[in-house]
C-alpha cells in the first residue's frame, strides 16, 4: 500500500475537486454507451471528470497520461429486495397520485434500485483504492483525493441535469376572473348528487357553471368518448369563464376550469363560489376521477406495447446487430424514429461507423461536444448489437407475463440528444416534436459538419425545377433549389369512400342534435395517385409581377424533379388547421405503394422555341403613405436616381405583422405575408400564409425582389459593414465576404454557413490588391457552382416509415417500421419486434431506395 500512496501522492496535482459549473460525466461513457451498470463499470476521469467504459479507459489514460479514475460499478437489486419486502425495512412503492415527476407523490425518475461500489483505480497497472485504503495514508492524500470522491459522488451528472427531474403537472394559478367573478341571483339550487346534462342527460363528465349554476357535460375527445361539448357551447354563447367538475369536489378543492383563459386554474373563492348554488364544499365527497387522476392513468399506458398499432398480434422479438432499441428520455420518441431509419442507410454507415476507429483517435479532448464522435457513438451503438440484448427481467417477478416482452437494454442517447438539441428553441426541450422537423434539422447539422470529406446527406439531397408561365406573354422563367422531402398533400375530396364519410357526418350531426354519443367516425380512404397528381397539378398563380408585361397579371407555376436521388424521403401533410385555427390530423388511410416511378415526373428545362422573362426586378413596395425617392443603383448618378435599387426597405403595417405573430407564426414570414399583399389587411396576409406555409424558405428572412442578383450588381454599401468586418476577420477578402453575404440576404450566420461550404469556387476568384473581383464584367461571370446532387432513375422501393400516433405533432407517439432482409420490423422504442401487419397506410413519413436498374 505504501507503492500506491506513492504514486497517488506523485499524481494528486491532476486531482481535481468538481466545482459548482463543472460537467461531470459519471452515468455515461463519453465514446459508448457504457455505464456503471455495464459489465466493467464506468471510469471517471478525476481531472476531466469524462467516463468512460472499460474498453475505452485505456485510450484515453494512453493519449492524456491521466492515471487516477473513479471506478463506479452499479449491481442491481432484485425486485423481491425492492419491492413489498419486509425484510427491505423499506416501505411498498406507492402508485402515482400527482401528475408529477421527482416529487413526493409524482412519477418515479428512478425506479430501478442498485447496489454500488466506488473505488480509485490507478493506470497503467489498475491498482485499486478503497475508501478504507484511503484511511492508512498521509493525510495530503487523503483529504485531496476523498474530497475528490466525495465531490464525484455528489455532483449532478450531465446526464440528470440534461433531463427534466423534477416537473409539476398540477401547478394552477389563480383565474383572473375568481376574485370578481359575476353570479346570477336565478335560485337555482344543485343537489349534492343525481346530476345530469341539461342537453343530453348524460350522467358522467359533469360540468357546473359557476356563474349560473348550468350543469352540462364536458369536451368531447378525439376517439369520440367524453362528452359533447355542451359546456364549452355553453361558454361561447354566454362567456360565462369559470366552471367546476361536478363529483370532484372535496373539502381540499375541486377541478375549477378556465374557458377564457384555456387552462385548469385555481379558485381562491371556490367555496363561496359553490355556496350560491346550495353546495357545501365541506360535506362533499368525490366521486369521479379528477382530470389530474385522467392524465396520470393516461401516462401510466404510454409505455404500453398495447397503443401501439400491431397490438392485436403476438411480435416476436428480435436482437442482434441492426436491431438495438432506443432508450425514450422523454418524448424523445421521434428522435429514436428518425435516427434507426438514417443508419440503415449505407452513406451514414459508412461515414460514422465504418470510420469510428480513426474518428474516436481523432476526437477532441472534449468528445461529448464533438458532433462527429456521438454521431458515430450513435450509429455503433445501433448497429453493433452489442447493445441488443434483452432487457433484466423484473427480479424473477411471478407476476409478470410469461411471453417475451420485447424490451431491449438498448441505448440512450442522452449525449446525442444534448448535442443536436443544444441551442435549438424545441429540440433542446424535452417536450414531442414533429420527427419530419428534426430530420431536417439532423441533415442541416450534417451538411455544416461535413463540408470536407463525404457527406451522407446527399443521399436525400435533389433539385426541384420550378417552371413559371406568364399566361399573358406566354414567356418562361425557370428556377431550380434544393430540397431533401417530397411534401404530398392530403386530398380529402378524392376519398374513395366519399359516401360513408358523408353518412358518418350526417349521424354525427344528428347524434349532436339529439344530445345521445355519436357513432365512431370511418377512416378516409385516400389514393395515393391522387396526392401524387395533385404534387404535379400546374399551379394558378393570381398576383403574379412579370417582367415582360412590367406589371401583375396571372401566370402558373408547374414544380418537377430537376434531379432524382437515391433515397426519397415523403411526408404525408396529415397536420392541417381546422377553420378556428386549432392544429388537427387528418385521419387518412392512404394505399402508399411498396414500388414507385416517378419518371414521368423529371424536369427538361427550357423548351425548344420557348422564350424566357426578362431578368429584370420588379418595383419595391409602395405605400400611399410613403414617398419613394430614389436610391442609388448600379447605374443610378447623383443628378438621376431613378433607377432606383430594389434593396429599398418596405414599410410594412406593423398591426397587420403583430397579429399574425400573436397566432405564431414566424416574424419573418409574417413579414412577407404583408410585403407581398400590398399591406392591404389582415385576411389578406393570412390567406398568404396559409398558402405558403409549406415552402422551403417560409420562416427565412423577406428577400426583397432583384435582391438576389449576381455579385456587383449592387452596391457594396448594402452589405452590413459590422456583418463584413466578421467575416473578413476569419481570413476572408471583403469581396469573399461580401458575396457570401449577398449570397444569403446579409444574414451572417448562414453567410458563414455559405461561405465554407463554398471554399472551392471562393478560392478560384482572382482578388485585386484593393480587394475588388477582376473576373469581368457582370454579364460574362459564371454563375457559381451549384449544389452537388446525385441523379439517376426515378424507380423506387419503399424500405422504412414513420408512423405518428396522436392527435398534433406536438404530443403522441411515434413508431418506425423499416424493411430488414425481407422482413419488416418494428422499432418502438426499447422494443425491436418482427412486424406482422405493418400499418403502410397510416405512415407520416415514407422512405424509398432507388432500385437498380
């Protein structure tokens, strides 16, 4: 022992105390998923304070020279230890009564309980110190290094403070209206039971209105169960806010809802409040599950293997390499979709897993940051099977079912997750997003960490050829951009079974009218031609501005693939906005084909014959309140300025701007909504809006018209000068910076984004000593490279989707099924499981490979 004092007093400089800030890694490695529950444990680095697994710790002693770890092991207890044992001396575990998580009376974080051993290691040799060990040396030693331990042992992890650990549901805060809240004197008196709704008489779901004592049945929900609005109805006709859910009413309180303010709040008053009508709060007993007691019951079954689509069928589990589940940390459910689809494709196999060797000897000392280590981390994780194993059967539990579970050990990907999300105003939550948004927001992380080398996103990556047509000079202007998804509406006119819809309908009117339950509502039949005629339908374009007539007039507008790529990602646009603007999903069944052509559907360009539009801006907008004078443009004098520059800031109506913000939509688009109708009111923009909500560059920043034109055709002083002093001071000339900027409407970051993925066509720009272009005239410059895109047959084989289960993109569940050597399975999570009846019909994004030819 006295060798090992030695080293560790030899050693105690790199031992550090964690302090208030530092970011301690003791849950999960930093280049695996190894933890200390992992055969071998985990090893904390005591200076970096980085995990690591037993087959990494080495790596990482042999490139640092660190010596000292903390080495955590974590065994777990059996359930018949943990639960309802006397023996424990730990009281049963108690079912959830508060929606609630980390608090007393609130979902479990942790349910799992485990044995663990922690001691000091020291490298090369592995010598191990134990805490009794630390008792026999000098006391340098072991102050510093049980300080160590203990700040080791204490500190949060980044994996928890990355989680929501503590969160309360029941949280209300107090109506605005109790204080004050107006009752009529009508002598209505309710009886402490035997209610019913005035309407219908159903018995169940009872709503009171507090200000007139009306008692009527709740909301109806999405699967047609509830009640039948009759309160909410209420509420529209008379705008009376406050109602409280009659048979939850206790000495303690009672479910008070808000229809004003659209939230469950508190009353402070309520016992007063319920006085009016005859009610004594004090004597009252409950006797319906409050809407608290609803949601819990309802989280309890998300888990459940029953919710998911294929649960009229036995699933055969599975395991092995290609078939690891995913950990869900909380809604992260469309993340785990998204990325098991991404690594069956072989350009992100090849990028991230056939490399991880030489991309894990090149990770930077900090590998929990570095975006192309937790990308490989990832893919290695899934596909190695390493990680798919079954997951430890609840200690034996006789009660649990015989059949297999499906549940894997699996990964989570925490570090991954962070990663991607950090900085992002959603995927940085834990809250449910929509799986087709991250995946573009993954292909966008990839494209800016990938500018040198292979880039697997371009297996996605295809031009789109837009073709416009002045219907008045019959001339053509035609523009190509980059996309990675084919969007395909949802036609619910072209449903085959357009006449049960209607007959549901009817029913459903009657059953309103009569106050009885409505009949469950049919599932649209939808063709999948039809969504696909309606991508390639020639387009009405009303407000069109031409160049050749120098005026609006109509034009259409026909979209076609300029390029096909090899894999072919579709969403089905199943998320609309009611006529209240409340977001709903379409629930459709659409016949997706295992095969597709979309040869018929390529681009060829200019036409033999057919004249193109003039390249000339149209004007800037103006308004009748604003007198527009002239600004210098390329060719514009002092004397002469009326070629004016289309750079000329509008004025927009800030009212107009404000409300579309208030209903959510983006500045930016709210802005164009207005700049493009003219400033001509409200209804105008929103029908702008809801026109173009699906476009690529919709949230991007307003481009005014001729803003986009070729370097030097406008002047530099329309580039930001502190935008440019940025760039320049990252090594680049002032005429690099200033296409980069025009390149990308003057927005500095994406200009930076622009600027290094162009590095090639940059380099090649001859720079005069006063730093302006000498490639020539504006007319004989080349236009710069476009983006690169791989083309090839439009045939495809479907091989992967995404199913979303829920009634909004931002709650639910999602599920991927992806073809596996001819057979279909299932990914749910933790769950891998051969897929029986694969729900190709109710998928909300479609993955297709090409097919040789």
């Amino acid at each position: 022992m006295a060798e090992v004092s030695e080293i560790l007093m030899s050693v105690l400089s790199t031992v550090r105390v964690p302090r208030p800030g530092d970011r301690v890694h003791k849950d999960e490695c930093a280049l695996s998923f190894a933890s200390p529950e992992s055969e071998g444990g985990l090893y904390v680095c005591m200076n970096s304070f980085l995990g690591f697994g037993s087959q990494f710790v080495e790596r990482h002693h042999a490139r640092t020279g660190q010596r000292a770890y903390l080495h955590i092991t974590r065994t777990r207890k059996s359930q018949k230890e943990d639960d309802n044992s006397s023996g424990s001396g730990d009281p049963p575990k108690k079912k959830p009564t508060r929606l609630a998580i980390g608090i007393e009376g609130g979902f479990d974080v942790e349910q799992e309980q485990y044995e663990e051993e922690v001691k000091v290691v020291l490298f090369p040799d592995r010598q191990e110190v134990t805490s009794e060990d630390l008792a026999t040396m000098p006391d340098v030693v072991r102050e510093r290094v049980s300080l160590s331990m203990t700040g080791l042992l204490a500190a949060d992890s980044v994996s928890q403070t990355l989680q929501v650990q503590q969160w309360d549901g029941e949280v209300r805060q107090e109506s605005k209206h109790a204080p004050d809240l107006k009752q009529l004197d009508n002598g209505v008196k309710i009886p402490p039971s035997g209610w019913k709704c005035e309407v219908c008489e159903l018995q169940e779901n009872l709503w009171m209105n507090l200000t007139d004592g009306k008692v009527l049945c709740g909301r109806r929900y999405f699967d047609g169960s509830g009640g039948n609005n009759h309160a909410l109805q209420h509420f529209q006709q008379t705008g009376y806010p406050l109602a409280v859910k009659l048979g939850t009413i206790t000495p303690d309180g009672a479910d008070v809802y808000s229809y004003d303010e659209d939230d469950m709040v508190l009353d402070s008053k309520l016992a007063e409040h319920l006085s009016h009508f005859g009610i004594d709060m004090m004597t009252m007993e409950k006797t319906e599950r409050t809407m608290t007691e609803l949601e819990i019951a309802v989280n309890q079954r998300v888990g459940e293997w029953e919710v998911i689509q294929e649960s009229g069928t036995t699933l055969r589990p599975l395991w092995g390499p290609g078939l690891t589940g995913m950990k869900n940390l909380g809604n992260s459910c469309y993340l785990n979709s998204v990325m098991q689809v991404l690594f069956t494709v072989p350009d992100f196999q090849e990028r991230y897993v056939s490399n991880i060797d030489k991309i894990l000897d090149e990770a930077p000392s900090d590998p929990t940051q570095d975006f192309k280590t937790q990308v490989a981390k990832l893919g290695h994780g899934l596909l190695s099977g390493e990680y798919s194993k079954p997951a430890p059967d609840p200690a034996d539990d006789l009660s649990a079912p015989s059949e297999p579970r499906g549940d894997q050990v699996g990964i989570a990907p925490r570090m991954f997750k962070a990663l991607v999300g950090r900085g992002h105003p959603e995927f940085s939550t834990n809250r449910q997003q929509d799986a087709q948004e991250f995946l573009l927001h993954f292909i966008n992380m990839v494209e800016r960490n990938c500018r040198s080398g292979p880039n697997p996103s371009e297996a996605f990556r295809f031009l789109v050829e837009e073709r416009i047509v002045c219907q008045q000079s019959q001339k053509a202007k035609y523009t190509q951009r980059v996309d990675y998804i084919v969007q395909l509406p949802v036609l619910m006119d072209q449903a085959t079974n357009a006449e049960e819809l209607q007959e549901a309908e009817r029913l459903r009117e009657e059953a309103e009218s009569t106050g009885t339950p409505p009949p469950a509502a049919p599932r649209a039949q939808i063709p999948f031609s039809a969504c696909l005629d309606a991508l390639s339908e020639p387009e009405t374009l009303t407000d069109f501005w031409s160049s050749a007539v120098q005026g609006k007039t109509t034009a259409t507008k026909t979209t076609r693939f300029a390029s096909f790529p090899d894999y072919l990602v579709i969403q089905i646009k199943k998320f609309t906005f009611g006529l209240d603007w409340v977001p709903k999903k379409l629930d459709v069944s659409i016949d997706v084909p295992d095969t597709l052509d979309l040869s018929a559907l390529r681009g060829t360009g200019q036409q033999p014959g057919e004249e193109l539009l003039p390249e000339v801006a149209p004007p800037p907008l103006m308004t009748p309140d604003v007198e527009v004078k002239g600004i210098l443009g390329s060719h514009g004098t002092e004397e002469d300025d009326s070629l004016y520059s289309p750079l000329l800031s509008p004025v927009l109506d800030d009212s107009t701007v404000s409300q579309l913000c208030e209903m959510g939509f983006p500045l930016e688009a709210c802005r164009k909504a207005v700049y493009f109708t003219g400033n001509t009111g409200i209804d105008a923009a929103m029908n702008w809006v809801m026109g173009h909500m699906d476009d690529a560059d919709f949230s991007a920043p307003l481009v005014l018209p001729g803003s986009s034109s070729a370097p030097g055709s406008t002047p530099t002083e329309s580039v930001p000068e502190e935008h440019l002093a940025t760039i320049v001071s990252m090594g680049f000339s002032r005429d690099q910076a200033t296409r980069a900027l025009r390149a990308t409407s003057n927005v500095l970051e994406r200009a930076v984004d622009w600027i290094f993925s162009h590095l090639d066509d940059l380099e090649s720009m001859e720079v005069s000593e006063g730093g302006r272009s000498e490639a020539g005239s504006e007319g004989s410059r080349d236009p710069p490279p476009g983006p690169r895109v791989r083309d090839g047959p439009g045939k495809y084989e479907l091989f992967a989707f995404i199913s979303h289960m829920g009634t909004s993109t931002m709650c639910g569940h999602y599920v991927c099924h992806i073809k596996k050597d001819q057979q279909w399975v299932i990914f749910n999570d933790q769950k891998v499981c051969a897929s029986e009846k694969p729900p190709k019909d109710l998928g909300y994004l479609y993955f297709y490979r090409r097919v040789a030819e």
